[in-house]
C-alpha cells in the first residue's frame, strides 16, 4: 500500500515531536527538514520486508509505532523492537543501502517523517551533531533489542504484556491503546487463547478495562508492578547515553 503523503508544513512541527530530532539544534533541524517528508502510516503497513534493499529512515512522531520483526521459516514472526516517538527505524544504524535483516511494520496508524537512505547520509556527513545523535542512538536501539531478547526468555508472559502494555502508552502518551488481541499475541509470540487468559487476568486484578478495540490501562502503577523491569532498564540507558525518552501517563 502507498503511504500518503501530508502537507510539507508540518514537518518541523512534527520534528519536534520526535525525540531523536527535537535534540537537534534549530539550524541542522532547518537544513534537514528540506530533504524529509511526512507521511501517514496506517496498522500493518510494512516501511521494508526481509531482503529488501532500506532506501528510506522513518522518524515516528506523535503516537505512531513500528515494530522490527524477525520473519521465522514457519511465516511466523516475532517482534525484537517496539519502536515509537523515542527513535527511528529503518536505514538508521547503518550507512548506505543495505538488504533489511528484519521486517518493519507499523502497529499503530500516524505521522511519521521519512528521508532517503542517500540524503541522510549526506546530512550525517555535513552536520557532526546529527550524527553524533545517530550513533548514540543506535546505542540504545542495540540495548533494547539485547534486553528484549533476555525479556522473552526470562519473564512470564504476565510480565511481558504489562510491559508491552506500558511500553505502548510511554510512547502514544496515552493509557487507551488501540490494540486487536490477535496483534497482541503476534508481538508476544503467544496463540490468542492464550493472551485473552493473561488480559482476562490483569482486568480482574483491576489494572485493565476493555472498550470497544482499544485495551485501557485503569491502574498504571499497578501495572508497573505486574511488569518486569525491562522497560525500566531500556529507559535509563536512554536517559544516561541520549538525555531523552517520552514520559508516558501516571
């Protein structure tokens, strides 16, 4: 499916809403927003696919999430990365085009600013602030699939999801999270009967309630302490190596 393409006068607002750029100072901000784009990704449309070559680097702004997906041999996939406001994905980490290892597919529809895989590396080369913030994140981006990968062998399913959950209103800012239970169980790696038990579980524990399509977190707090301390651990070395991660509600 073709991503629609918005007005060019809301790129440096939306700048602003995402982490990695708004650490930019004005003037390489100004410089880099001639070469972005906006557009509008709707659930499941997939920015690169396994083997494909990475032509552009997307910038999630507002509410907007892209998962890195590892596509097994079976079709199946299992989620490695939940990437939202905080960072970027796709010809980000590495220089020039490259093959894509994993599949990046959006989970939420929104906004996300686009650039060529070309005229950021230009940028990277022209403007030294630009990529220092780069590097740094790919730092953490490295961290939080190294902690993903011990989460998804460490915690229980409970834990995951209350992570996951959480991890999702950190990044929309918001306890609402438009979530189908079959996408759910994708990015747990579970069969859906079984994350409608640990749902099940969490809202008679009183830390969710469901409306229509969306999951709703009732109890943030409680929740923080059904979670594991992954999402913890991610967001202090985000803090610690780029001074910035999106605050989700109380």
């Amino acid at each position: 499916m073709p991503l629609r393409i918005q007005r060019q006068a809301h790129i440096q607002t939306l700048m602003r809403d995402n982490s990695l750029l708004s650490l930019l100072d004005e003037g390489v901000s100004a410089k880099l927003a001639a070469d972005m784009e906006a557009v509008h990704l709707d659930r499941g449309d997939i920015l690169v696919d396994v083997g494909e070559t990475v032509k552009y680097a997307y910038f999630p702004c507002n509410g907007t999430m892209v998962s890195y997906l590892v596509v097994l041999p079976n079709g199946s996939t299992v989620e490695t990365g939940l990437i939202g406001r905080e960072g970027a994905v796709s010809g980000v980490v590495s220089h020039g085009s490259l093959p894509a290892f994993a599949r990046c597919e959006a989970q939420t529809p929104g906004p996300s600013l686009r650039i060529s895989v070309a005229d950021l590396d230009k940028a990277r080369a022209a403007w030294p602030q630009l990529d220092k913030v780069l590097v740094c994140y790919s730092d953490c981006l490295m961290a939080q699939v190294f902690q993903s990968v011990a989460c998804n062998a460490s915690h229980t399913i409970e834990q995951r999801a209350a992570k996951w959950l959480i991890a999702v209103a950190e990044r929309t800012g918001s306890p609402d999270i438009g979530l189908e239970q079959e996408q759910f169980a994708s990015m747990l790696g579970v069969g859906r009967s079984y994350v409608t038990r640990v749902l099940s579980r969490l809202r008679k524990a009183g830390l969710l309630s469901n409306r229509r399509r969306l999951i709703c977190i009732s109890d943030m707090k409680g929740l923080r302490r059904t979670a594991c301390a992954c999402n913890d651990i991610t967001r202090a070395h985000f803090k610690t190596v780029l001074g910035a991660y999106p605050t989700g509600p109380d």
